[in-house]
C-alpha cells in the first residue's frame, strides 16, 4: 500500500516538474497565427502535464507598431483579436501575435506565433450560391462570403469567379468558366429537360489561394421552346380581371346593393289597411281528412278563433310582410 501511494506522490512531483521548473511556468506549444474571412485568430496548444487551473495572456503587434495587450487570463486554448475593440485591424495590414501561460503568480515566457498578411494569407470562405431555371436555361446568383472586417469586394476589387457545371448524370464532362465578374450569370449551352450541377470559387489576385467551393446546386432545365412570357402572360390576366371586378363593384355599387338587399316598401293602402286593427276569424275543422272526427280534440263543433293584427310601419318592411 506504501508502494502505491509513493508512487503516486513521485507522479505529482514530476507533473509539477512539467509546468513549474525553478520557479518558471512551462510555455504553450504549437503557437499559430491563422486568418479565415478576414478574422485574426491565435492559436495554441497547452505545455505538458499542465494544471488545470492555468490561464493563458495574449498580445499581437502590427508591423509599424511594437506588442500590445490582447486577451489577459484566459483558460482557452485560442483568442480572436478582431474582436478587441481598441484594435483597428487593417485589411492589408501585416500582423503577428504571442502567448504566455500563468499559474497563480507565476508566468512562463512568452512565446512568438508567426507573422501574416491579412489579405495575402486569410483563407476565403465558400460564397453561397442558388440557381433557377428558365426554359433550356439556368441562371446562377452568387453572393460573397461574409467577413470578419470590411467586404469581400472592398479588400479584391478585382475579385474573379471560376463556375464549374455538369450534367448530373456526367460528372466527368464538367465545364469551367474562368473570370466571371458578372452576377448573375446565365448558362445558356444546356440541353432541355436535364438535370444541371453548378460549383463556383472565387479568385483574387492578391490571394494566390482560391476560395472554399461553394456547396454544389442542381437544377432541372425544361422545355427549350416554352417562352418565358407565359407565366407573366396569365399573372397579367388575372390582375386584369381583379382590376375590372372592383371598378365594377365600385361604379355600380349602388345599383348591386339594390339588388342584393332590396328596399321596396309597401303599397299606401295596405300599410293603412294594416295599421287599424282586425279582428280575423279562424274556423278550424275537427275531422280529419277521411272525415271521422279527431280524437285528439274530441270536439264535434267547429270553433272560432280571434286574432288580433298590428302593423308598425316604421318597423316592418316587405321582407318582413312575406315571412309573417
């Protein structure tokens, strides 16, 4: 048991060796400085055997001006130093940075990345691209990758794309377009009712380095003959007709609503005969149709029932008069 636990204090004794020697932290390893769209990112890996509670200080230096203080007491393994926002970072600028480790008061030295140029050395990511097809035709919308600071084409005015496209079914027999500046592009050599694949990169003359391909898009071209006027043909015709509907409704609205909801009134004579009261006699007849009487009423005479009928002519109108 004595074994174990000497053993154990001896691997202690040699971690602690590992990051603390004569009084100095052990350094980071691996240090890098690296771009993607136009970001500013140091990286590195942690000394060996290295204790959990160690954190890590940057800096970075431009080339006409000496270190500055980047991220201080970090526990990552990396830092972006487009987002310190004292740093103006200059697309064309060149940039270097270091990092140093720390356990309680004790740091290590400072270790040196190496040295870029933004817009030489940063890694241009894929641009999204979409397509649609129009006829025996397809038409390729490009739009640029995002960046970290500044636009795509403010950094390569002179950027360029290289478009790639096949036939779904041939991938071997892809064709390539160099130097395409316009977007969006129309590729109009297809053939009708086939399945077509498109890839864009973007080249700049400052990167020697290509962009990501973008995803690849496929789309199905159709009938060469069909007109593209069609579809705009029967929108057109139908708005048309809306258009005449409500010009319709709007002019005649009154003589619609007259027919729809009609307000004839009552002849005179009637409403006078309707407003003086009347006495209606109702004579029922206790037999049933086959002439026996009705045993429901058990009654052999007829009887007379008075009903007394009142008209408000401010209230009723002819609608009314039918349904009574």
């Amino acid at each position: 048991m004595s074994a174990c636990v000497f053993a154990f204090i001896l691997t202690l004794s040699a971690l602690s060796r590992a990051t603390v020697e004569s009084g100095f932290v052990s350094t980071p390893t691996n240090v890098t400085l690296t771009s993607y769209n136009m970001n500013l990112v140091l990286r590195w890996s942690p000394p060996e055997g290295a204790a959990s509670n160690l954190l890590y200080s940057t800096e970075y230096k431009t080339s006409v001006t000496d270190y500055s203080v980047g991220f201080v007491n970090i526990s990552a393994l990396e830092c972006d130093f487009t987002r310190l926002s004292h740093l103006f970072i200059s697309e064309h600028g060149k940039y270097s940075g270091r990092v140093r480790a720390q356990v309680g008061s004790e740091t290590s030295a400072w270790v040196e990345s190496n040295s870029i140029t933004l817009d030489k050395d940063t890694i241009i990511g894929s641009p999204n691209v979409s397509v649609i097809s129009s006829g025996a035709t397809i038409e390729v919308s490009i739009k640029d990758p995002v960046f970290a600071i500044s636009a795509l084409r403010n950094v390569y005015i002179y950027a360029t794309y290289n478009i790639t496209y096949w036939k779904h079914s041939q991938p071997e027999k892809a064709r390539h377009i160099s130097k395409v500046r316009q977007n969006p592009l129309v590729l109009n050599d297809l053939d009708p009712w086939t399945k077509y694949c498109v890839q864009v990169q973007i080249n700049t003359e400052r990167n020697p380095i290509p962009s990501k391909p973008s995803g690849i898009v496929c789309e199905r071209t159709t009938n060469e003959e069909e007109a593209d006027w069609v579809p705009a043909l029967v929108t057109l015709i139908f708005s048309v007709a809306a258009m005449a509907l409500v010009v319709i409704v709007v002019v005649y609205r009154k003589s619609i609503s007259n027919i729809l909801c009609p307000k004839d009134a009552l002849p005179q004579h009637f409403k006078e005969y309707l407003l003086t009261p009347h006495k209606v006699s109702i004579i029922t007849d206790d037999t049933s149709e086959d002439g026996s009487p009705l045993e429901a009423t058990k009654m052999t005479c007829s009887k007379q029932l008075d009903v007394t009928v009142s008209v408000d002519d401010r209230t009723r109108d002819l609608t009314a008069s039918e349904e009574q």
